[in-house]
C-alpha cells in the first residue's frame, strides 16, 4: 500500500507540475528584428488567449482585447528564447519560444477577467464529480464515500449546481482520462467543470496497534486517498490536481473505511472549492446592495461583511432611504458571498438578486 501511494503520488507531482505550462513556438514579423520579435510575443499571447476565449467572444470584444491585452504582450510572457532571426527581403522574421503565463491567477487571466472577456458562468458553475473508490482488501458498497464527500463540500460551499455522476460513467482509470475523454463526459452531463478522480482505501488492522502496549481495542482501524484533477471544459484545461490522505477507526472495516474516505474528500472538495473561487475571481470588485429599515440594520451587513475571510476593503459607496451600496474586494461568487455573510450574522438576511458582481440583499 504505501509503495503504490508513493507511485501514485509521484505521478500527481507530475501531473502537477505539467498542467499549467502554456509553452509555444511563434515566428513574428516585422521592419526591424526588434519589431518582429514584438510581434512574436504578441503571436504568443493571441494563441494562448485563443485557447482560453472562445472565437466569438474574441470577435465582439476585438477592439478590448487589442487595446488591453495584445499592446501589452510581453508582461504576459514569464520567458521566452528567440530560437531564430532572419532577414527576408525587406522584412525580418524571428521565432521564439515562449512560456506564457495562463495559471488561474496569472495577471493575464486578471486582466481578462476584469475585462469580462472570461466566461461569467464559471462565478456560480456547473460541476460534476466522477471519483470512483476501490477497497483494497475487500468490496465495500453503498456507493463512493470521497467523491459523495466532494460533492457535499462544495454544496456547502454555495456552488448550486453539482452532479454526482456514481455510476453515469465507466471509466477504470479517470486520472488517466485525456482532455477528449473529459470534454465528452462533461458534456453529457452538461457542465462547466469536471472533477475526476480515484479513491481507495485499506483496513490497517485493529486500533490498538498504533496505541502504546499494542492493545487490544477491536476497533478496525483504516487509512483512504483521494485523487483527483479538474477540468475547465471553457479552456480546455486541467488546471488543478492533488491528492488527499484520510484515517478512520470503527468497529467495523466497512465503516471505517468510509469515514476516511469522506475524510480525505472533505479535504479534497476544499481544495477544489478554492480553486474554483480563486480561478477567475482574485479579489473582484462585488457590489453589495442591502435595504434596510434603518441604519443599525445595514450596520450589521457592514459588520458581518468585515468578518468573511476573502473580503477586503469594505467602503460604504451611498446611502439613502434605507438603501446601502458597498463596494468590497472578494474572492469568490456572490452567492458564496452571501452565504459566508449568513455564516457571520445573527441578522435575517434576504437574498433578492445575483449578478456578475452585484449581489443585493435585504436585512430584517
């Protein structure tokens, strides 16, 4: 067991370290070599925006993306290595290698985003998860307790929209699935982002064992992981991985196992409710609208507001006949916002909208 952890462990590292890389070749032209090698980065910076942004969202917002993002080309760049400068008549041509900068906080998906030219719906997503479990000594039913795990946390969570697949899909290997395979299963269940995983679990003997004098508890002690990747099917990127451990004791195995494998789910669904709130939304600007019957009502929101952990900046913008504007810097949706806001208060709190970045609410 803890060889094939290692093994798969190692294999997650690498997968790790591999998907967010956004390597590629270009050739530029231009006047001068320095004009050419400009209009390289630029060429590198409009193929990876081309993977990240969908044709016709690229055409309408043509003139935002020129002006924002493609004049600034080489501060989305990490490095680059021109590999080949040569003149063509009047005209140079020059080819590099560029890294291009596209993981989840990258000042390029910022931009984007604060553009709006990232796709909006991925603020409130639709999400399956697919993390079938084995046993490793023995067959335990009733379902797959790390991906059931998953899903509650990110219920939890405030995303609305999550579908435990089960058995809606077959494959023996998810982590192994490839980006077709992926996009194909995400499209059958009609969602913006899949989870795939495994989990497995092993009985580690009775509790005692790991007590002082190896007594005996006839308690069944059991040890879980759960792996798992995420899938952007908007971008066409694997842009998380990782791998949770969970322990559990019961007297029995069935159950035990259970419990760390909900264990390392519950960790492994927080992780992913991090990721997905941090992918677009690195502190957003959110305008919140609370009406009230008086200030001291509103005065509890600004309170509560304060206590939510990925809120910065809270300003009262306007106030006026019991209705407040506050703009506040957040990491995540308004809906996740409101819920976390619930979290923080003893007020009766009323959700009446959401938008992008609006959320409007009444206090009671």
């Amino acid at each position: 067991m803890k060889k094939f952890f290692i093994m798969t462990l190692s294999l997650l590292i690498l997968l790790s370290a591999t998907a967010f890389a956004k390597n590629v070749t270009v050739t530029g032209r231009g006047i001068t070599p320095s004009d050419a090698e400009n209009d390289a980065l630029r060429a590198a910076v409009e193929n990876t925006v081309g993977v990240l942004v969908d044709s016709e969202t690229l055409v309408q917002n043509s003139m935002l993306i020129e002006d924002n993002i493609y004049t600034q080309s080489r501060g989305f760049v990490n490095n680059y290595e021109v590999i080949n400068r040569q003149q063509v008549g009047d005209i140079w041509h020059v080819t590099i290698n560029a890294d291009v900068d596209d993981q989840p906080n990258s000042k390029l998906m910022n931009e984007l985003t604060r553009l709006g030219i990232i796709n909006v719906q991925l603020r409130n997503p639709k999400i399956a998860v697919y993390v079938p479990e084995q046993h490793l000594n023995y067959n335990v039913g009733g379902g797959s307790g790390g991906e059931t795990a998953i899903v509650k946390t990110l219920l939890n969570a405030g995303f609305n929209f999550v579908t435990e697949v089960g058995t809606g899909l077959s494959y023996q290997n998810p982590m192994s699935m490839n980006v077709a395979q992926m996009k194909a299963a995400a499209e059958k269940f009609g969602v913006d982002i899949m989870i795939v995983g495994e989990s497995f679990s092993e009985g580690v003997g009775d509790l005692g064992n790991y007590l002082p004098g190896n007594q005996v508890t006839n308690m069944q002690a059991c040890r879980a992981r759960v792996e798992a990747k995420m899938f952007i099917v908007k971008t066409g990127q694997v842009i998380a991985a990782d791998g949770k451990y969970g322990s559990a004791y019961d007297n029995s195995q069935a159950i035990a196992s259970k419990k760390a494998l909900a264990s390392a789910g519950e960790q492994m669904g927080n992780y992913f409710v991090e990721q997905i709130t941090g992918m677009y939304t690195s502190r957003q600007g959110v305008e919140v609208i609370v009406y009230g019957a008086d200030f001291s009502k509103i005065n509890l929101v600004q309170s509560a507001l304060g206590k939510v952990n990925r809120v910065k900046n809270v300003n009262l913008s306007s106030y006026d006949n019991g209705r407040a504007v506050f703009t506040v810097m957040y990491g995540g949706s308004p809906q996740t916002l409101f819920n976390e806001l619930r979290a923080c208060t003893t007020a009766d709190l009323t959700l009446q909208s959401l938008a992008y970045n609006t959320l409007t609410i009444y206090v009671r």
